[in-house]
C-alpha cells in the first residue's frame, strides 16, 4: 500500500483536502494509504476523509513558519517514508514544498496541473512560460514524488468517509525562530470571481470607463473582473485580476473589453465556454479565441448594450401591465 | 546594509511566436528582459541606497556570457558589483542543482539580506528563493508588495504581504530571503546620458564551477531531481469569430445572442 502526504494549509482547507484526489489520480482508489499533516488550528473535515491526521502537540504551528514545517515533513518522512508528499501551491505551501523537498534530496514538481502514470512512474504537468506551454515533469532519484499543485484544479469528488487516527507530533526541537507575524487583515468577503458563471473583464482600453463594467455586470448576473494593467495602474483590486498571475476563471461567459489578450491573460481564461471580445483592433490575439469579436469603443458597446437591455426590460414591463 | 540581488534574464513571452504547422514556440528572436519581479527587488534596493548611500548592492545571475551587455547596465544604474555564475555545466539544471549553486557562492559572502522576485515569468516555479534559504538556514518570505522597514542594527526586516484570505505585516530577522511582488511603481533608474559606455569592467566578476568547485555531478542535467519529459505548446483553441461592429446592428445581434444563450434571464 502506497503512503501519500497531503499538507492542510489553514488557510485553504478545503482546496488542500481536495489534494488527495491526486492520490486518487496516482494510486487508485483502493491503492493508497492517506496522511494529512493539519499544523495548523483549522483542519475541516480532514478528520473524516484520510486515514490518518498528524497534529502538532502543545499548539498549532502558524502555516508562515515555513522552516518549522519543513522540518516536520522531513521528521514524519524518516519515521512513514512516504510515497507521495502533495502540498497546495499557496501563498505557504509555495515556501513550504521547496524546503521540504532541499531537506529531504527530493525533486520537487512546482503548481502542478495535470497527473498521469507511466508504468510506475508519475507525470506531473505544469504550465510553464506563463501559460503558453506545458511541461510534463517527473521526479528522479530515490526521493518521495513531491509537487505543490495549483488548488481547485482537483477535486475529490464522491469521497470515502474515514475515520482518521490521530498522531501526535512534537515540534519543540524543531522550531525555528525568525518570522513574526505582526498583523493580519482579512479581506473582504467579497464573491471569488471563479465563482461567477459571467465575467465582464476590463483592460487597458477601458481603464478611464471601469465604473461602467459594474452596470453590465449587474444586467448579465456577473461580476466585474480585470486585466493585469488595469491592477497594476491600481484601477482594480488584486483580486479580481484574470490570467496566469492572476485568477484562472472558467465561466460561461466572458466578455473581454479593451483587452488585447496578452499571453499570461489567455492563460486565464482558455476553459471560458464563450468569449465576446470588444476591441478597436480586430487583430488583437484574444479576438482569434472569441466566438464574437465586437470592433469599435468599449465605451460606446457597453452603453449601447445597456441601453438595448433596459429598452427591452421596460417593453417587457410595459407589456406585462397590459 | 549590504543586499544581494538575485536576477534573471528571461525571454519576453509576449514576442514567443507559435509555429501552429510544428507545434513550437518559436524562441529565436525574442528579447530577453529582467525578469520583472527581481527588477521590482532590485529597484526596491536601489530605494535603499538612495536614502542611506553607504548600503552596498551586489547582483548576482547565473547567465549564459552573453548576459554580459545586461548586466554592465546594472552596475551604470547604481548596483555596486555584478556576480555572473556562468558555466555551460549548469545547462539543464533544475532549481534543486541551481539553488545549490547560488547556496554555495552566498555562502561565502556576507550579507544582511537576499532580494529576488517571487516568480520568473519562464519556469515560473517560485522555487528557487525557498530552495536557496533552505540550504542557507534563513528565514523567507515571498510575496511581499512592500517592504516597510529594513534596519540591519535592529537585524529585522518588515515586510507587508498579500496571501490568499488576507494582508499581513511580518517581522523577519536577518539575514532572510525576501521575495518581491511585481510592483510597477518601483522602477529601476534609467542610466545618466555620460554613463552610458562607462567602463564598469572592474565591477564585474564572472565565476565558473572552477572557482565553485562543484562535483560535476551535482551540475546541470546530471545533478537535478527533476526532468521535463515534454515541452509542449498549450495550443488555443481558434474559433472562427463572428465579426461585428459597434453599432446598433452590432449590438442588436449581441443581444440576441446574449438572449439565445440564456445570459438575459430577468
């Protein structure tokens, strides 16, 4: 029975549980043992879905000492060689995965996509050359197959209920002084925009007209997301940034405007079912991947398709009071 | 202060053409930038130095020699001394032999800090800083969009960082690794008009495994843990768009679309 290691990062639980679907992917259902090292204080419902769960004794371990848990897989993989160790590539995990992998003299796969199987060997895909190719990667030498994989990209559907055995680890000798943290906001719970079935996505040439994008979204039932440009003139929050260092979105709908569709954008959004892209130039890359390419102002296409919207709203209301 | 920059050279993928006949991306050609997040570090750095002159600045890349031109600009932009590592054994190396390249050459020097960006914009693996502070025993941090304070008396560094649920202000102790976000305000300075062929060749070194001393094997193909079996392009679907204008007959057959595919529900 192959041993499998997934890292819960307290700060995507979920995601980080949906991580044994790779070991679904690897091993089989059936083929594989499931250990979750929940360091942190939030574990979700890890505690029924793998066979085991390693907690830290005397307290949680912030997912930011990063050094600290690195030692802690490197201890944990001496005393249950594992087969696989899968980590989340999140802001942590990211830290993370690397030093556990320089400790343990294991290669290292980083925001996997995509697993395959060759004989006994793992393929590991990842984007790379920001999205516009894919590499597939394995891992050489003796080491565990390790990869920090892009979260919601798997899904561990139909699950298996466990009930996991609790072992306790003890970090005292391992801790490692060094990070603080002094403060912590959380953001505003504000809808993810991977969640929206619409997106009306602004770029550099709507970037004095952004406050109309909000009305079309409201029409379309969507939600207002961005261009890397139009982020970094700080017109848009981060967190409605589309592309590959941004969100990887797949709606139903995407309507581009003003955004000529710059590799890392593509990126984004290439599982987006329809594209309507608003440009002044016909020629500009995201055209060749819309389903309607709208030549002209932005401006001008978002007023006149708001104005045909609310038009046929007040017919319709005019005819249902008749 | 003394701050060691980590850079890379990466090609502009912007200008990579896809040869759809043969399924490449075409390379040749392509201009290769300062990757832009360790432009960010290292205008950050240069910030430093504005406002307190005696903080000294080394770059270090592992680069082909023909990274040379590049890397003279550096020093005419106010980086103190350039550190090419260039050995055609390390071609091929994945991060895990190349962070042990660097771990062994920041080994011998002294510093209070290591800037790089988080990602490259080719591999993209964001490996690299953690790998490299691993084998150092520093402290890390990635991420950060801005960097508060950096006072090598107190031996801390306060860095601000977005993650995925929320913004945090670190304290970290130095030395440490600090990974930039891009940040286009920070701009490296243009180089002034009468250093533009300034001869910086004094302040440049360029180090072979020679001068490492490096077992052959831990270099390049032979000393890396990972391999990359396929390379290919992630070809787009090209659909065969519908070419309409802004006009009222543009937007009428918008609509109606819109309306046919269900996206005008009330």
């Amino acid at each position: 029975m192959k041993r499998v290691l997934v890292y819960i990062d307290e700060d995507a639980v979920e995601d980080s549980i949906d991580l044994l679907e790779v070991g679904r992917l690897i091993y089989g259902d059936k083929g594989f043992c499931s250990y979750a090292l929940a360091a942190g204080v939030r574990y979700g419902a890890a505690g029924s879905l793998f066979d085991y769960m390693f907690q830290v004794k005397n307290g949680a371990l912030p997912n930011y000492d990063t050094a600290t848990i690195a030692r802690c897989i490197e201890f944990l993989h001496r005393i249950y060689c594992f087969d696989a160790i899968v980590v989340p590539a999140t802001h942590c995990g990211r830290m993370i995965a690397p030093r556990a992998a320089m400790r343990l003299h294991a290669g290292l796969v980083a925001d996997v996509t995509g697993i395959g199987t060759d004989g006994d060997e793992v393929l590991m895909v990842r984007p790379a050359f920001s999205g516009r190719m894919l590499a597939t990667v394995v891992c050489r030498g003796s080491g565990p197959v390790m990869m920090s994989v892009r979260p919601r990209v798997f899904t561990y559907e139909e699950p298996v209920l466990k009930s996991a055995e609790i072992i306790d680890v003890d970090v005292q000798d391992m801790k490692t002084p060094g990070i603080q943290l002094i403060e912590r906001r959380e953001k505003s719970e504000a809808r993810d925009i991977r969640t929206s079935e619409v997106l009306i996505s602004g770029g550099g040439g709507v970037i004095r007209d952004f406050h109309l994008l909000e009305r079309l979204a409201e029409a379309l039932h969507g939600m207002v997301a961005a261009s890397r440009k139009v982020v970094d003139m700080g017109k848009a929050p981060r967190a409605i940034q589309v592309g590959q260092s941004g969100k990887i979105v797949s709606p139903r709908l995407y309507i581009a405007l003003g955004i000529s569709g710059s590799a890392q954008h593509v990126a984004g959004i290439r599982d987006a079912e329809y594209i309507i892209s608003v440009n002044t130039n016909r020629q500009a890359p995201i055209c060749s991947m819309s389903d309607i390419v709208v030549e002209g102002d932005s401006r001008a296409f978002v007023e006149g398709l708001l104005n045909r919207i609310e038009a046929s709203n007040t017919q319709n209301s005019g005819d249902q009071k008749r | 202060m003394r701050i060691l920059c980590l850079l890379k050279w990466v090609p502009d993928v912007d200008q990579l053409r896809y040869d759809r006949e043969r399924n490449i991306l075409i390379r040749e050609n392509a201009r290769l930038m300062l990757n832009p997040e360790d432009a960010t570090a290292m205008a950050t750095a240069l910030g430093l130095k504005r406002d307190a002159p005696d903080t000294y600045i080394e770059a270090v890349s592992m680069a082909p020699r023909g990274a040379m031109p590049h890397l003279e600009d550096l020093v005419r932009r106010g980086i103190d001394h350039v550190t090419l590592i260039s050995d055609p054994r390390h071609a091929g190396s994945d991060t895990w032999a190349t962070s042990r390249v660097l771990a062994r050459y920041l080994g011998t020097r002294d510093f209070d800090c290591v800037f790089c960006g988080t990602h490259t914009l080719d591999g993209g693996t964001g490996q690299v800083p953690a790998q490299l502070a691993e084998v150092l025993g520093l402290p890390l941090m990635v991420g950060i969009c801005a960097l508060v304070k950096l006072i090598s008396q107190e031996g801390q560094a306060v860095v601000d960082v977005e993650g995925e649920t929320a913004m945090m202000r670190f304290s970290i102790a130095l030395p440490a690794v600090l990974g930039f976000q891009y940040s286009p305000e920070r701009k490296l300075p243009y180089i002034q008009y009468e250093d533009l062929n300034r001869d910086v060749s004094s302040r440049i070194t360029v180090l072979g495994n020679d001068k490492l001393g490096m077992d052959e094997s831990e270099l390049g193909l032979k000393g890396s843990l990972t391999q990359v079996r396929r390379l290919e392009v992630d070809a787009l679907e090209a659909k065969d768009p519908v070419l309409l204008r802004v006009d009222q007959d543009g937007i009428d057959k918008v609509y109606h679309w819109l309306e046919q595919k269900g996206f005008l529900q009330p």
